[in-house]
C-alpha cells in the first residue's frame, strides 16, 4: 500500500495522489488516471483471494465496462517485482498483483454532482436516458420464462427480508409488512411481471447516479462484475433503481423525467405501478446491502449504517404502497368504468408520500 500511494512511483508523472478505500478494493487517484486494486478477500458471492482470481476479476471488470465507457477503461497494469526486490508498477521479473487503468474523470460531471450542484438539463437528461437504451438495445439477452422470473423476484424478496430482519431485529415488524405489500402486489400482478421475464438482459447491475458521467459523450462505470446474475435484470428495473436513487437526492421529477424517456426510446410500456414495485424492490436490497454491515463486529460507524438501512426500508414502503395504491385504482376503475386520477408521477415527492 505504501509503495503505491507515492506518486513518484507511476508513470504518469503525476504531481498528487489519491487513495480511496471502498468495500472492495482500493483506489489511487493521479492527475489524469485511477488505478484500482482489488481487495484479495472473500464476500458477498465474490472470491479474490488469490492473485488468478484477482486478474480474473481484473478482466471481467474491463471487459463488462467497456460496454458503457470503451474509452474509461485503459487496460490492466501488473504490480511486479524486480529482481532485486522492489516493487515496479509494470512487467518485471514477477507479478504479484493486477490493477486496472482508467482515465480520471471530472467529479463535478457524475451525475449526483451534477444533482447537487442543479447542473442537469433536461439535455442531460436524455442523453443519459439514450445512452442506457443504446446499451439495452445491443446488450446480451436472457430470457426467462413468465413463472421462473415470477418465482425470481418472490425468491429474492423473502431472501432481502429475512436478511435485514437477521441484521437489524428492530426492524423486523417494519421489513415483515414490507415484504407482505412487495409479495401480495407480485401475487395480484403476477401476469405483468411473468411477462417481463422476456425482457431479461444483462445490465450493468449497480446503476447509481455516482456511476453515470453527464458530459459527452455519456458514459457509465464501476458496472458490477463479480456475479452474472446479479447483472440479469429487466432494463426497467435498472432505470428503477436509478431513478430511485436520483429520487432520494431529492431530484423527483428529474427521477421520473429519466423513467418517461427510458420508456418512450425503449417502446417500453411498462406500467407505474410496476415502476414504484421495482423502486421498492431496489430499495430493499439497498437496505439489506446497508444492513450486512451492521453484522461486522469491527464495524466504527453503527450509527450510519442502521440510519442507511431505516432510510432504504422507508423509501421501499412507500414505493410498494404507491404500487398497490395504483392496482386497487385500476381494478375499481375497471369494475366501475370510471376514472380514477392517477396523479402521482409528475407531483412532488412530499404529495406522493401522502398518496
């Protein structure tokens, strides 16, 4: 770690580094380029504990985001060691490590930043929402047949509540009635949802505002690269999640501009009510993802991650509330032949929290 977090030692001829420490790896930052270093552990479905794991998860990771940032990510670079024994970040006599390459770019133009800062047009917009339906377009396809996408999402239900229900026991009313909303809206709506099992591609699988880059051209990075199936997704569950995630940087109409755009380039007609359960669905698993850690004894800031999980279980309660609330006006404007406002998309986030 000491060796390369001093700037004289890449190629870069860089006058500052950075270190960044995620869950999973490592990141050094230089003035034009970041090198990341994987985390030889095992967690969560991913193994890198050794060096060939670790160059492959280094190939897998260049070869999935290249499909939304070619010209992101540079190549690997291996960690080496000379003969005489000091370490050399390039080819030497042996290598002990792999670090993947890529081009640095500007902070202030990933689109949380942009958020904050009230530096997205509704140009921006669309030009994120064209390049994720680009990508669906050519993406690799993998159906699943209407029951076993059905069975899929009920499975990863239950498995997300009894998760966070383990970690966090004081919320196990809370996760036990949101997991009843989420399964009773897939039993009522079970014929919509089988029928996107059709639509399974695999997606970049972790589609957060601080992954998508706003300048041209768009690009989009760190796309999940340690499990498939992860990445196998319903586009419109992927833009559920971003959209989820814009929304809680209190950019609602922003959130639902990007889901409106996905579906009128995609000619997808997916429904609200399907949108605000994926939204639900993302949240939980955020909340899951939040509360794991809460389950590691060496955990510093208990505080932030149990605020973190409360925060995604009240987001997926409101967003499964919202979905049932529009299938039970459906069904009585169906059963009455009246018309029901359906009101929600477009209204500021505190009217559709009182929906």
């Amino acid at each position: 770690m000491s060796f390369l977090s001093d700037p004289r030692h890449y190629p870069d001829a860089t006058r500052s580094l950075g270190v960044i420490e995620t869950h999973f790896s490592w990141l050094f930052l230089t003035d034009r380029h970041v090198y990341k270093l994987k985390k030889p552990q095992r967690r969560l479905g991913m193994d890198y504990r050794s060096l060939s794991d670790r160059l492959r998860g280094c190939r897998e990771e260049l070869r999935l985001n290249r499909r939304l940032a070619p010209s992101v990510y540079l190549g690997l670079v291996p960690l080496s060691v000379r003969r005489r024994g000091e370490l050399y970040l390039g080819h030497g006599h042996r290598t002990v490590d792999w670090l993947v390459k890529m081009v640095r770019l500007p902070h202030r133009d990933m689109l949380d930043q942009a958020l904050t800062h009230g530096r997205v047009t509704g140009r921006r917009t669309g030009a994120v929402a064209a390049t994720l339906v680009a990508f669906y377009a050519r993406a690799t396809r993998s159906p699943l047949g209407p029951q076993q996408y059905a069975r899929r999402l009920r499975g990863q239900v239950k498995r997300n509540a009894r998760a966070i229900a383990a970690a966090c026991p004081q919320a196990r009313d809370a996760v036990s009635s949101l997991a009843q909303r989420q399964l009773e809206f897939a039993l009522r709506e079970q014929g919509a949802i089988g029928q996107r099992g059709q639509r399974v591609l695999e997606c970049h699988g972790d589609l957060r505002p601080e992954h998508v880059c706003t300048v041209h051209p768009v690009c989009v990075i760190d796309c999940l690269e340690f499990n498939r199936d992860l990445r196998l997704l319903d586009p419109a569950e992927e833009v559920a999640f971003l959209a989820l995630e814009v929304e809680r940087l209190g950019h609602d109409g922003i959130a639902w501009d990007l889901v409106e755009r996905y579906r009128k380039l995609a000619s997808d007609p997916v429904s609200d009510s399907l949108m605000h359960f994926y939204m639900s669905h993302r949240a939980a698993t955020r909340a899951m993802l939040a509360a794991l850690h809460l389950t590691d004894p060496a955990i510093i800031d208990r505080e932030h991650w149990l605020n973190r999980t409360n925060s995604y279980l009240a987001d997926s309660i409101r967003h499964v509330r919202r979905a049932l609330q529009l299938v039970n006006e459906r069904q009585w404007e169906e059963d009455t032949g009246q018309h029901v406002s359906k009101g929600a998309r477009g209204l500021p986030s505190r009217m559709r929290r009182r929906a």
